[in-house]
C-alpha cells in the first residue's frame, strides 16, 4: 500500500468516532415547533412508554389541539363503566415546545418537547412519559 493511500486511511479512522457521535445526536435532536399550526388537528395517542426506546404500553387516546388554545382529549376505555372520557385542557406552544395544562381548573403546566415528528408520526417527551402519535 503506498503511503499516501495509508495516511488517508489514518485520517478516516480518526474522523469516524466524531462523525457517529455527530450521527447520533442529530437522530435525538428535538424538533423545535414555530407555532401551533405544526400540531393543530387530531392526533391518535396509541402509546407511552418511559423511555423512548423502553417498552410501550397500549392506549387509546385521541388528542385535538385547537387553534384557540384548548387540547380536547377523548379516551376509550373499552372494558371501563365509561367508555368515553372527554376533557378540555389548555395548551400554548412556547419556546419550541407544547406546555399542557397537567390538571383540569389548576393553572399548572408541563412542558412536552417533540423528540421526533415525521411525516404523520409524533413522539413527544413529557415530564414524565413519552407519548407516541399519529395524525388522523
């Protein structure tokens, strides 16, 4: 092999390990949403987990953010005395991220950054769960 094949051989392998770090956070960079025009309409929740490669578990929930700044959402329980659940929370989107109202009539509020939104698909990071969407 001559030598100069070999010093660029050399330089690849230096650069590889900077490039898959580079690779991997850009995969988990956050989306930064502009307003809500990004998010408005109806969003199936089919699942949350922990931890966003962690195990998820099934729900039933449809979310529909309004352009007046309320959040309906609609759970199905389908083995529950009630069947349907709705109720309006408020929500802005501020800094990039969506700040939900976390109980109904209290002025409190989490912030949900979008960890990934592609096409119709959704992944949201809350204070404490991750929250899988799709747009209907």
């Amino acid at each position: 092999m001559c030598y100069g094949a070999r010093n660029m051989i050399k330089k690849y392998i230096k650069i590889l390990p900077v490039a898959a770090i580079l690779l991997v956070f850009s995969a988990h960079a956050d989306v930064v949403l502009k307003d809500n025009s990004e998010i408005l309409g109806k969003w199936n929740l089919y699942a949350e987990a922990s931890k966003i490669d962690g195990e998820k578990k099934a729900v039933k929930v449809e979310w529909d953010f309004k352009d007046n700044g309320v959040l309906q959402t609609t759970a199905t329980d389908s083995v529950g005395r009630t069947k349907e659940m709705k109720i309006a929370i408020k929500y802005s989107v501020e800094n990039g991220e969506i700040k939900k109202q976390t109980k109904l009539g209290q002025e409190k509020y989490e912030s949900c950054k979008v960890v990934e939104k592609e096409g119709s698909n959704m992944v949201l990071k809350c204070t404490f769960l991750f929250y899988f969407l799709t747009k209907i």
